[in-house]
C-alpha cells in the first residue's frame, strides 16, 4: 500500500477529545503522502474532499493486516477512499 494520511472529518464545531478521537468524528478519511513534507496530506482525500479542514489522525497501522484506519473506527471509515486504497 502507498503511503497515507489518516485524516479524521470532524462535525462542525467539534474537535479531538484528549485521547485523538472522539464522538465528533463524522469520517475517517485517507489521503497520499505530501512528498516535500511527508507528516502532511495532499489537497485532498482519496474520495475528492479537501483536507484542509480534516483533523490528521497520526495513525499508522503497528502490524501487517491492520486496517488503514483506526479499529475502533470501522463504522466512519470513508467506503470511497477503502475503495481507491484498494486500487493502488
């Protein structure tokens, strides 16, 4: 798999609870890599959206076979960008 962002789509006027997720969590996104600065996403996610309002989720799966998104997260992950990951 290429290298990715994680990026969270947050409901207005939330943010990131303590521990980097929360209820305020509408979608979890991915985008590509920025390759003159790899910390940061493309202009946008996989599915088309801009990432400039989008949280960066700082998740790396830690094993092989881990999903691309956080676990407790399957039911916001983005099916769109599953779909375009699933076809690099």
């Amino acid at each position: 798999m290429a290298a990715i962002v994680v990026l969270f789509e947050l409901a207005p006027d939330q943010a990131l609870g303590p521990e980097g997720v929360g209820p305020g969590v509408v979608a979890v996104h991915a985008a590509g890599q920025d390759p003159d600065v790899p910390e940061d996403p493309q202009a946008r996610t996989f599915c088309g959206l801009d990432t400039a309002p989008m949280e960066h989720a700082h998740y790396r799966p830690t094993r092989p076979g881990e999903p691309w998104y956080p676990p407790e997260l399957e039911q916001q992950r983005c099916r769109l960008c599953e779909v375009a990951l699933h076809r690099l």
